[in-house]
C-alpha cells in the first residue's frame, strides 16, 4: 500500500466518522422535539413521516442531506458573492424552481470526489507505477467532471435563449391581435400564456402573477428582462415600459414590435444559411469526399493494380 492510498483512506474513514456524528447529533435534536411536541398535545406522525421519506428516492434520502452538510461546511472557504453568481445562472438557465445554488453546488462537490475516487481506482485496472500519474489523473479527471454541471447548465440556458427568441414574434403577434380586439394588456398575456406551453409562455405568467400581488406593470416587465437576458425580449420590454410611461397606444406599439421581431428572426435565418457552406466544409472534406473517392476509383484502381501485376 503506497502512502497516497492509506492518506486516502484515513481521510474516508475520518469523513465518515464526521458524518455519522454529525448524523446521530441531529437526529438527537429531532428526537427532542419529537418529545416536546408530545408534551404539548401536538400529534406529528412520525410513522407517516418515516413512511414519506422511505418512499423517496435515494437522491433525495441519502445523497441530498450529505450533499446539503458538505456545502454547508465549504460555505465559509467560498467567496461571498458566489452563491449569488450561481443563483443568478440557475434563474437564466430557468432552473430557479427545481435546484439551488446550494445543491448545485453540492452536485459539483460531489461529482468532482467521484471523479478523483474514480480515478484513483482506475489505475488499480489499468497499473500505473508512478504515483505522480495517479495524482496527476485524479486532479484531471475531478476538473473534467466538476465542469459537468457547469456545461449542462450553460446548455439549459442556450436552449431556453433560443426558445425565447423562437417564440417571441408568434406570441407578440397574438398580444397585438388581443389588444387590436379591445382586452387589457393583461388579458393578452393571459392569452398567450394558455398558448404557449414554453418559456416565454411562464415567464409571461410569472409576469401576471407579480402583477397580481401588487407590483407594477413596469417593474413586472423590467423583472422580466432581468431573468431571461434575452436581447429581442429585452428590447420589447424597453418599448413597453416607453410607450407605458408616454402614454402611447399599446396596440401600436406591439404591432411594430412584432414586425421587428419578424425582421430579425428572417435576418438571423438568412446568417445561418449564409454560415451553412462554411459548417458543411469539414464533414464534406473529411467524410463525404473520401467515401466517393473510394467507390468512383477504387474498382479502377483494383482494375489497374491487376493488370500491372498480370
């Protein structure tokens, strides 16, 4: 046993002590309270709760409470602005609702102590003598699948960027047509969140919901702008909030907004077809072009071969 190894497994095993104190600690105080609440009369039902949490997933029993003890503890050694940092991706990412920034966090923490364990248990498959190796893969492989979370969270916002434009000239024609017909502006967002089952259809909804609890209009729309960070949308709201504060027909302002948004979306078809030359140069040189070369000469060049060997 080489000493990075028995430093490795000393530190699992004073992990793992710390967690199982850690563990026993808390479910000591849950126990008292337990106690305190039957003094009072309270009936909490800890058979049901115990049922609740046997039918949860292991994610959501096991890995998430670990996870949730590491990012509490890593907290202090993190600069201040970070969580933040993180917070604010998830939102434009449109994650808000189903993680945080503390257990994306701890996703990281976890995947990169995965990927060093991995690491250093792959070597004993495939031997490598120097321990200078061992540790250079191991810091290789955790930086690898550290930047995992990262890149599906830059992909979820790159997805929900081109949804949003995608979607923007549709839903701003229905809005004008709604508003052209005589309902409020916030009945049009109403309309278009029944019709589009997509991110700008609830983002539009959050939209009218702030609205409902007393926002206005313009710090709903601004607010708006501030989640998505898509350029279309955050030139619509700048309009909106314009014609809002000058007093101007809505109904005009959303009909020129539309054929805006028209104009760009043709002009952005007309790049991509302009760039498609451009990304069909490597696949035709390498794939394409060898293949034809193979079936338009190769029957000549076997031809050829024979009768210079005959």
């Amino acid at each position: 046993m080489t000493g990075i190894e028995l430093a490795l497994g000393v530190g699992i095993v004073i992990v793992g002590l710390w967690l199982i104190q850690v563990a026993f600690r808390e479910r000591g105080q849950a126990s008292l309270e337990q106690v305190l609440a039957d003094i009072d009369g309270v009936v909490t039902g800890p058979l049901d709760e115990y049922q609740e949490r046997l039918e949860q997933n292991f994610l959501a029993r096991v890995v998430q409470p670990v996870a949730g003890l590491v990012t509490r503890s890593l907290s202090a050694l993190l600069p201040s602005n970070h969580l933040d940092t993180l917070r604010h991706k998830i939102v434009l990412a449109g994650r808000a609702g189903s993680i945080s920034a503390e257990e994306f966090l701890s996703v990281q923490v976890l995947a990169v102590a995965a990927g060093v364990v991995i690491a250093l248990i792959g070597p004993s498959i495939i031997p490598l003598d120097a321990t200078a190796q061992r540790i250079f893969i191991s810091i290789l492989v955790g930086i690898a699948v550290a930047a995992l979370p990262n890149a599906r969270l830059s992909s979820a916002r790159e997805d929900r960027v081109d949804s949003i434009t995608k979607d923007l000239p549709d839903a701003l024609d229905l809005l004008a047509i709604s508003v052209e017909a005589g309902v409020s502006l916030e009945s049009g967002m109403a309309a278009v969140t029944d019709r589009f089952d997509t991110p700008l259809g609830h983002e539009l909804g959050h939209v009218l919901s702030e609205m409902e609890l007393g926002v206005s209009r313009a710090e709903a729309l601004r607010n708006l702008s501030a989640r998505t960070e898509v350029p279309d949308l955050s030139g619509f709201v700048l309009a909106m909030v314009q014609a809002d504060a000058l007093g101007m027909p809505m109904s005009r302002t959303l009909k020129t907004q539309s054929e805006e948004m028209r104009r760009r979306r043709r002009q952005r078809a007309r790049e991509a077809a302009a760039k498609l030359p451009v990304k069909l140069l490597f696949p035709l040189m390498m794939f394409i072009l060898p293949s034809l070369f193979i079936v338009i000469l190769g029957p000549a060049a076997i031809r050829i071969a024979d009768t210079l060997l005959s």
